[in-house]
C-alpha cells in the first residue's frame, strides 16, 4: 500500500516571477504585478499587528520609506491580519515611532487573512510560528523576477539600512558590469564581474583597474559621476 504524501511547494528562488496575487490592502484593492509596474518592489511581512518588534520594524521602515523612492522602490508589508487590526494598529506605530527614529505608516499592508499571499510566498515556517508569517522580505525588479529573499527569526527585528545597502547594490549591478563587495555602500568601490575578460573589461573600464588579484579587479564605483 502506497502512502500519499502532500507535496510541499517549491520553495521561492531569487531568478523566480514572484507570484502574482489580488489581495485587499489598507490601500485598498491590488493586483500585485500591475501595483509593481515599472518600479521595483519590497514585499515584507510581519508576523502579527499588535506585537512589539513588528511595530519597531514599520515604523523604521516608514522613516526610510523617502529612500526606497528615491531607488524607485514601491513598498508593501503583509500580515495575516484584517484591514480593520491593520488600521487600529497603524495608531500604535505612530506612537512609538520617535522612539525608533520612525515615523507614522505611510505605505499599504496586505490583509492576508486566508493566508493566500503569506502561502504563495512560502512566508509561514510552521517550525518557527504557528500559522504566523514570520518575517520574509522579497524584493522584486520592474521584469516581476525576485532578486533578494530575507527571512528572520520572529524574536529579531530586521536593519532596513541593509535592505536599502542591498537594493543599491542589485540596481547598480543591472546595470554595470560589476559586483560589489563585503559592506559594501553606494560610491565605494566595486569588482568587475569575473566573466568578463581583462580585454573586454578594457572597454568598459577604459581608466584601468587595481587588480588586487587577477580574479579581483577594483573599479570606482561606475555609477559615480
Ligand atoms: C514581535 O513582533 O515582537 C513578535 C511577534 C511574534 C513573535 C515574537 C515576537
């Protein structure tokens, strides 16, 4: 007798379409690839409106919230709470901002209450919270491919600062032939994609090089003027 087991979904990869979704939000109705449109996107979720380090985390998030529009990058947390929980809560994220250098809620939530997004998402680690998304980060470029995927414990609050570090590092990078190293920040400086030959690299980077090794060949930072 065979036994029938259910098969776990495939866990999301950065290179994947993120899914798309309709969902309700405290900004009312979405289709999330239409709300993406030509930016990029965060979709982060929280573990439960109403809980101490999920309301540090957005009220930071919200202060920072200039930054990712300035990297074009359109916002968007998720819990599987109700648009009502949502809206009470966002009072509470404003009080405790100043103590946080945050500020009040200025982008939209998913009320995933059926769970369908946090599922899709695979943001719901049953060895770590019971039917809670804990807290997942993806974020996503104008072509709906998934570049990064963050997931922390429920106990520890996440640093937007990296997100933001990270955003820079993934835009630069489409656009230039390089990587960026450790602790690397926007206008330090970057490595030139192994791919591509010494010669071809002459093209591109016409100033030279310092080649610390032969696989490592620092370039200021290209997007630098
Ligand atoms: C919190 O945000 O503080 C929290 C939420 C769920 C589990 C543990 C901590």
């Amino acid at each position: 007798m065979f036994k029938l087991f259910k098969k776990k979904p495939a866990a999301l990869r950065i290179g994947d379409t993120a899914p798309n979704f309709e969902a309700e939000t405290t900004s009312g109705k979405i289709k999330f690839h239409e709300w993406i449109g030509d930016s990029y996107a965060m979709l982060f979720s929280h573990p439960k409106d109403f809980t101490p380090v999920c309301s540090t985390e957005l009220s930071r998030t919200a202060a920072l919230k200039p930054e990712f529009d300035k990297r074009n990058t359109k916002v968007m947390g998720l819990s599987v709470d109700s648009v009502g929980d949502h809206a009470m809560w966002e009072n509470d994220i404003g009080d405790v901002a100043k103590h946080f250098n945050g500020a009040a809620l200025n982008f939209p939530l998913i009320a995933d209450n059926d769970k369908k997004v946090a599922e899709l998402y695979g943001m719901i680690h049953p060895g770590e919270l019971d039917n809670l998304t804990i807290r997942s980060v993806f974020i996503i470029g104008p072509d709906k491919k998934i570049k990064l995927i963050m997931t922390y414990p429920a106990s520890t609050g996440r640093n937007f600062l990296e997100i933001l570090r990270a955003l820079d590092s993934i835009q630069l990078t489409a656009q230039h032939k390089v990587a960026t190293p450790v602790d690397w920040k926007h206008g330090d400086d970057c490595i030139i994609v192994p791919g591509l030959s010494d010669d071809e690299a002459k093209d591109l980077f016409p100033n030279g090089w310092n080649a610390l090794k032969s696989y490592l060949r620092l370039v200021p930072d290209p997007s630098k003027k």
